[in-house]
C-alpha cells in the first residue's frame, strides 16, 4: 500500500524501465496485469486505443462504448497518430510496445506533458505481463506536488480499469476465436 498511486500491480522488469524517456524531474508511475492471452493478442489491443480508452466510458469516452471487436487496422501505427484523443505515438516496438506522448496544447497545460509506454513482457509460464508506465513531470508552479499527486490518483482508477479490460477483452478474442478472423 505504501507504493500506491505511483506503483500498482506486478512489477516491470529492469529492462522494461529502461524504455521509458523520463527526466530527473520527472515521477514514474507504474500499472500492470498479469494475462493468459498471446502478446500478439494483447499488443493488438492496445492498438486499439488508437479508437478509444477502454476505461470508465462515461467518463472519458463521453458515454459512447469502447469498441468490443477489434479493428486490425489499428496494429497499422504511424508517428504521429492520436491515442485516446490526448496522447500521440512517439515510437513503436511491432508486437511489443507503444511510446505516446501528452498532445501539447489544452491535454499538458492540465496533466503536464506526460510520457507513456505500454509494453508487453512474456513470462516463463507462458502468460503475458501488460505495463504502463509514465514519466509524470511536475503541473504548473504552484503546488506541483499536489496537482501531480491528485493526478495520479485519479489515473490510478482510470488505468487500472483500462489494462484489466484490455487484458480481459484480449483474453476473450482468444477463447471466442475471433484471433483467427484478423
């Protein structure tokens, strides 16, 4: 419990912390599920935050459902793109990670600019690890501290909701066959 907001779920490996850009200013924060789906599978779904953030959807997708089906197209990633309306691709591992990063503009003058890896690690029981991890800088100059905190807590709720679904849905696409139709 001491690690919370800044740290929750299984650990990343070393050498998935060394992927993420960060300054020394910057506070990292950690999220992570453990899943039975393929890391192909898995890393297809988090192309598709490309479409929507797969989190509290009344929230952050006004109202609307974060697709159910996954799009293949999605896995086509260019720099550049959008992710989850806030967040633009940096860089991409095929199969294995995404680095976005906060859109200047109205999304870091409240949030900072954030930077955001999600990868995937294979663990040797064949399951797969999903991590996110974000170089959180401090907000603004006055209460810095404070504002990033109340921002990580409130990523805490967001996040961990969206990796879980994302794992579960990944998972499903498995079971159903729906992995043999992309």
């Amino acid at each position: 419990m001491r690690e919370l907001p800044w740290a929750w779920g299984p650990r990343p490996t070393a050498e998935s912390l060394t992927v993420l850009p960060r300054s020394s200013q910057d506070r990292l924060v950690t999220r992570a599920v453990v899943s039975t789906a393929a890391p192909d599978t898995l890393f297809l779904w988090i192309c598709q935050l490309r479409r929507a953030p797969y989190s509290y959807d009344w929230i952050d997708n006004l109202g609307r459902r974060s697709p159910r089906r996954p799009d293949p197209r999605c896995r086509e990633l260019d720099r550049g793109q959008t992710f989850m309306r806030i967040f633009t691709l940096l860089d991409v591992v095929p199969g294995r990670s995404v680095t976005l990063r906060m859109t200047s503009g109205t999304p870091t003058a409240l949030f900072g600019a954030i930077t955001l890896v999600y990868r995937i690690e294979t663990l040797v029981d064949g399951r797969s690890r999903l991590v996110a991890m974000m170089a959180v800088p401090p907000i603004g100059r006055r209460a810095a501290d404070l504002r990033r905190r109340l921002l990580v807590w409130g990523d805490l709720v967001m996040m961990r909701r969206q990796l879980r679904q994302l794992a579960a849905l990944a998972e499903d696409s498995e079971v159903s066959g729906a992995v043999d139709e992309w």
